[in-house]
C-alpha cells in the first residue's frame, strides 16, 4: 500500500461517525481488505508479545513498610497494614512530628 493509500483509509476512519474506543472491530470491519489484514496481523503479532512480557513480582510487605513510612506513616500502623491490609490499618494520614527542615 502506498503513502497515499495509507493516509486516504486513515483519513476515512477518522472522519468515520463511529466510537473508535467503544468498539474498534467496527473501525477494522470498515477499512478494505488489505488494510483490515495488516490491521489484524499487527494486532496478533502485539499480543504476541505482551504473552511474552514476565510478570514482576513485588514484595508486598517491603513495598507496604517502604511506602508507608515515606508517608510519615508511625510502626505500628505499618505493622498492622503489613498484617492485615491498609483498610483494616485505619487513618493513614501521616503522624503529627515537628518539620524537620
């Protein structure tokens, strides 16, 4: 596909009356074949990929006690975020200490 035929379908979908984000399968079904299988393999080879990615794992008791205390948060409203969850720790609002500037 030339430049010029890319930049015309493009054109098309974007005048196109249609809620792209609502439902994409309609913007895809509306461009001419050729379009519509690049369309559709650049979406599989994408998902591909993002099959691929590694997952992080993350340390939930390292990340609660590091961000809570940079919050000001006192030790044992940490512990008991740490042991039960943040909700059941109550007011995470910072402890009142003098500005240390």
């Amino acid at each position: 596909m030339s430049e010029d035929e890319t930049s015309k379908a493009v054109g098309r979908v974007l005048d196109a009356d249609v809620d792209v984000v609502g439902d994409p399968a309609v913007v895809v079904d509306s461009l001419p074949e050729p379009e519509k299988a690049e369309a559709e393999e650049f979406a599989r080879e994408f998902l591909l990929r993002v099959l691929r990615l590694r997952g992080v794992k993350i340390d939930r008791e390292h990340f609660l006690r590091a961000e809570l205390h940079k919050r000001g948060i006192g030790g044992a409203t940490i512990a008991r975020a740490v042991e039960e969850n943040p909700a059941a720790a109550g007011d995470l609002a910072p402890d009142a200490r003098p500005d240390r500037r």
